[in-house]
C-alpha cells in the first residue's frame, strides 16, 4: 500500500497541530493515518454527479424549526472570577502567557 | 430487589405513593455502585489488578454531596405537598462531556483533568430541574473518541458488566455500563457516530440518538459540531422516551437547538404497531470491514445478530406492522468514510482551543515562548486519538486537499441523507415509519483486542454513523444474546423527529418480547 502521508508531510502537519511527539508516537500515528487514508479513498469510487451538493449537517435547517439570530448584546458575565480561576496564570485579572515569538508571514 | 433494580417509571410510582423517599433511592444507588463498580478512573492508575478486571468502573467522579442535596430537596417537596418534576427522586450518570458547574469536567482527558466547569449543560440543568438525582460522572473515550472506552486517559477504564472481560462499547461506554449495572436507571450521553447506539447494543440497554438539535448541545465539550447529539440511555423503552420528553426542545443558548415542537412522547407509546411500516434493508445485513492487506472486504453480518433483527420484524408483524423489505439504502457503507473525514476536520477545528491559556493542563516543563508552551502542553495533555483526529482533519482540509477529501465527503453526506428522505418519504415507494436494522455487526469485543488499531475500531459504528450524517433519529434497543451470552442490540431509524414513532415501535417490540428467556438473564456482574 503507498504511503499518502510522507514523513515531509506528516511532520509539516505536526508543527501546525502544535503538536511534539517522540518517534514512537510519530510512527505509531502516521501509519493509523495511512491506514485511515486507505478507508477515505473508497469515496472515490461513488458516483457524485455534478449537481449533487454539500450538505454541512444533515437535518434541513429552515424558519420554521431554527431560531432567529439574537440581538448582538453585551451580557455582563456575572461571575469572572470562576472563570479566571480556570487559567493556569493570572496576574491582576489579566491571562499570562509567555513571549510570542516574532513571525514574518509570507 | 433493591430500589436502584426499578425502572425510573416504578420509582416514581413509589415515591408519589410515599412508599420511599428520594434519600432512601439515592442510598441503594450508592450502595450498588460500592458493590460493583470498584475504583474510579483516574490519571495515575497504576496497574490494573485482577480485582479491577472483575469490576465496571464506570465512574470518574462520584458526586454523592449534590445528589444528596438534590434528593433531599425532593423529599421536602414532597413532605410539604409541593409539586415535583417528572422524574424527581432519579438518579441519573452523565457522560463526562457535559459541563457541570462546579465538577470536575475532564472529557476523559488529562488536558481538561483540572477543569471544574463554571456553568452546568443545558441537557443536565433540564434533568435536575425536573427532580432527577446526578449521582456522578461517568467515564467515556478521550474526547469521545471511539468505541470501546478504552482511549480514556482515566483508567482503569469501564468493563462490559455483561462480561468484564468485554468493552462495554463506546463512547458513552460509562453511561451504558453504569445503566446496565443496575447502578442507576438513566444516564446522559453523546451520539456522534454511535456512541450512545453501540455501547446500548453492547450492555443490553436502550440508547437515543435524538434527531440532530432535538437537543440543546449548550454545555457539551464539543467533537463533531454538526454531527453530536446527546440522548437518553435507559434500561427501559419508557424510561428513555421519559427521560427525552424532558431534555428535548429548543435553548437559547444553542442557535442549532431546534424549535420544532417537541412531540409527546409518552401519551402514545403503547398504542401499538398496527398499520405501521417498518422497512428492512439488504444494505444494513452486509458489513465491511479492513481486510488487513489495506483493503476492504464486504461480508454477511453475523448469523445470530441477522436472526435478532428478522425475529424483532416477525414480532412487529404479528402485532400488525407491515414489513417492507429490500429498501434501498446504497450509500451506507460509505458512512465510515465519509465520517473519517467530516468528524476529523471538526475535531481538529474544536480541539485548537486547548492550549494551555484559558482552562485545562499548562505544561510544567520549561518552554521558551508561547509557541513551545502550545507545543509541550497539548503533547502531554493529548492522547494518541486527539492526536490522530487533529492530523487527520487538518490534513484532509487543506487547501490542496479539501476539494479530493471534505468537499467530496460533504457531498456523499447529501447521498446517504438522500437515502433516509427516499425511505421516509410519505409520498415515495417505501413510505416508512421506521427502517429496522442492527446497531452494531459484532456483539461486544475483548478488551485490548481491537485498540490501538483506528480503523478497525470506527468500523464498529457502520451501521449507526449514517443517522448521524443524515441528522435523523435512532433507538437501540437489547434484541436477545447471543452463544456467549453477549447482549444483541437491534436499531429502529426514523424520519427527522419521529422519535415518539421509534418509542411506540420499541415500546411495542419490548412489551411483546416480554417473557422470552433471554430477557430473565441478568449482567455477570449481578449474578
């Protein structure tokens, strides 16, 4: 079976997961998404006629069973301090996070 | 017989009767649980010993203080000739996916391992609000990714009660073990492609997968956003459709919540089958799976499972329903396809926000800038099948690939919602109210025998993940057991909120099935 997924690919895929793994890991998962991969391509074989279209969810969602969109309103959360609780660093009500680095995108 | 060995139907019978209060239930569900359920999973576990093969472990947090509470709310009430809810005094699980104020809310994962939620899941707040007792939280797949239970990062993870040798399926695998285990007679769980159906069918429980947006996904840690639905899991036909008249209907906190009026599912449910149609289809008697040299390969489903499903029809034709057979449902097997594409890119989108700045896991370990601290934190805090959803979703949306992998999944979806409209469709050659089929093409498998590899483990959800695409509703429902007496699980697939018609075909096969032997056996645990 040919690989889709190369090392090149996989470890591209990696670092824009934010992701680090061992080699272990690396191997283990790259095969299981070769192997999955080997599953997808059986979509090619179904006949799909130009006019068929995307469907994002599978339950038609019209007036009469969604709601209207709400008003776009500031709610005041009532209690910020269980919430700021869940950070892993906070300094006077402010999230920490470490040094972003600098990027130049292209 | 025990309190917590009652349906949630006969125990609030009791209750209104005064011949038990609300404490008095929770106390025999905690005393189940003591005597079954062995310790709860956690980080760390250590080995898993012999005594922990022979338990169910379907707990990760056991929240007896708010159950208390609850329960003695319920008995003031009752003392003071208030008015309680539907199903006051019933103690009910939930899947640790839903946010619970106050409780520890994992996922089944270390990287949300020290998330307490800061508001409650609008399934569970509508639960409490009608009286039940959240007796704990319960174990599931990381993230609810897969079907076994087995990928959760608290271990020991949950055992079949059927057979503690066995998966109990997943991945609400804690809900259906803990139901099944008599501990307690409902849970809350999570269908996205199964995982409420499979592991139903694998502990001889009922298991909804509501239409989608039947109910409120607020409060739900999110997998597959146009795919998740969370339901009811019980041990009767009743109990469910209870259990879903009260968490059904729209939310204002979840704009996919939909506002369809929420049918009656209890005033109907023993009005019987006759006149009904109810469809069978070659397409769910054949199954597919990898034939280890990278194919795939199609064969017959088992025998004694194809034998379940052909009695459930006799059964409902005896009783009046017309069964139409040979319906065409050609796209079914490209369910698990398509769905290795669609849940991926959504989980990949969803999973970003774990990083290790607002809530969950940050690293301890030295990191020099934001981008390493990301990096470090969600290697530690991810298992392998996070790991997997997100390589996967992000590579088949990629530019260069999103037209060969999403577009074209996304279009085949429209093929496989096309064969339920065609199938339901009053006014189309088949015209049914509900297709019958299997859930699952195995009944419960070893532990350790399929884990670790992914594609075998997503095919055990072929004959359920197409509701899931199509958004529609389905109920599994114990069909018999098998030669290891392994419990078979038969599913009934409807039109887009026909749920009360799938409870009055359940509730019909149930009760016709009433007295058959295999309805006397118990869970190995309880014998």
């Amino acid at each position: 079976m040919s690989e889709q997924i190369s090392v090149e690919i996989f470890d591209h895929l990696v670092d824009l997961a934010a992701l680090e793994l061992n080699a272990k890991q690396a191997d283990y998962l790259r095969r299981q998404l070769n192997n999955q991969l080997a599953s997808v391509r059986e979509l090619e074989a179904v006949p799909l006629d130009e006019d068929i279209p995307i469907s994002l969810h599978g339950v038609p969602y019209e007036v009469e069973n969604s709601s209207a969109p709400r008003e776009d309103e500031w709610i005041p959360c009532l209690d910020s301090k269980a919430i700021l609780a869940q950070a892993p660093q906070v300094e006077d009500q402010y999230i920490v996070v470490p040094d972003i680095p600098h990027t130049t995108l292209k | 017989m025990d309190l917590c060995d009652l349906s949630a139907l006969e125990l609030s019978r009791l209750l209104g009767e005064k011949k038990t209060s609300a404490v008095e239930i929770l106390e025999s569900s905690l005393r189940r649980i003591g005597e079954v359920d062995g310790r709860p999973g956690s980080l760390n576990a250590g080995e898993i010993t012999p005594n922990d093969r022979s338990r169910v472990h379907a707990m990760i947090t056991l929240t007896e203080d708010l159950a208390l509470e609850q329960a003695r709310e319920v008995d003031r009430k009752l003392a003071a000739g208030e008015k309680v809810g539907p199903l006051a005094g019933v103690p009910f699980t939930v899947k640790d996916i839903f946010c619970v104020k106050d409780t520890p809310s994992t996922a089944g994962s270390r990287i949300l391992a020290n998330f307490v939620a800061p508001y409650t899941a609008t399934p569970v707040e509508r639960m409490v609000a009608a009286g039940a007792l959240m007796i704990g939280k319960v174990n599931l797949d990381e993230f609810t990714y897969g079907s076994s239970t087995e990928s959760s990062a608290f271990q020991p993870s949950t055992r079949n009660p059927w057979d503690t040798s066995r998966v109990p399926g997943g991945s609400s695998g804690g809900s259906t073990a803990s139901v099944a285990a008599y501990e307690v007679p409902l849970s809350l769980g999570t269908d996205t492609a199964g995982s409420i159906r499979q592991p139903a069918a694998f502990c001889g429980v009922v298991g909804v997968k509501p239409t989608y947006g039947r109910v409120s996904r607020y409060g739900l840690i999110a997998f597959a956003s146009s795919l998740d639905c969370p339901g009811p899991v019980s041990r009767t036909v009743t109990d469910a459709a209870s259990m879903l008249q009260v968490i059904a209907g729209p939310d204002s906190h979840d704009a996919t919540a939909a506002t369809t009026p929420v049918s009656d599912y209890l005033s109907n449910l023993e009005m019987g089958v006759r006149g009904m149609r109810i469809g069978l289809s070659p397409d769910y008697f054949r199954i597919t799976f990898p034939d280890g040299q990278g194919g795939f390969k199609e064969q017959e489903l088992p025998a004694e499972i194809e034998k379940a499903v052909r009695h459930a029809a006799d059964v409902l034709a005896s009783m009046g329903a017309e069964i139409v057979e040979d319906v065409p449902m050609p796209n079914t097997r490209y369910g698990i396809p398509a769905y290795f594409v669609i849940s991926r890119v959504e989980a990949a989108s969803n999973l970003h926000r774990y990083d290790g700045v607002k809530y969950g896991l940050r690293t301890t370990q030295n990191y020099t800038d934001l981008k390493s601290m990301y990096k470090l934190t969600r290697n530690e805090g991810f298992g392998l099948q996070p790991k997997l959803r997100i390589l996967m979703g992000m590579y088949v949306s990629a530019a260069q690939y999103s037209e060969q992998y999403y577009k074209r999944a996304l279009r085949v979806r429209t093929l496989i919602r096309r064969d339920f409209e065609a199938a339901f469709d009053p006014a189309g050659n088949y015209r049914l109210d509900a297709l019958l089929t299997p859930t699952t093409p195995t009944t419960a498998f070893e532990m350790d025998a399929v884990y670790g590899d992914s594609v075998l483990m997503q095919y055990a959800d072929q004959l359920t993940v197409p509701a899931n695409h199509a958004g529609v509703p389905g109920i599994s429902l114990p069909g018999g057991l098998d030669s290891a007496q392994l419990p078979i699980g038969i599913q009934l697939l409807g039109a887009d909120y026909s749920e009360d018609k799938l409870f009055r075909v359940a509730r019909a096969y149930e009760m016709a099935t009433e007295s058959e032997d295999w309805r006397k056996v118990k869970p190995k645990v309880l014998r």
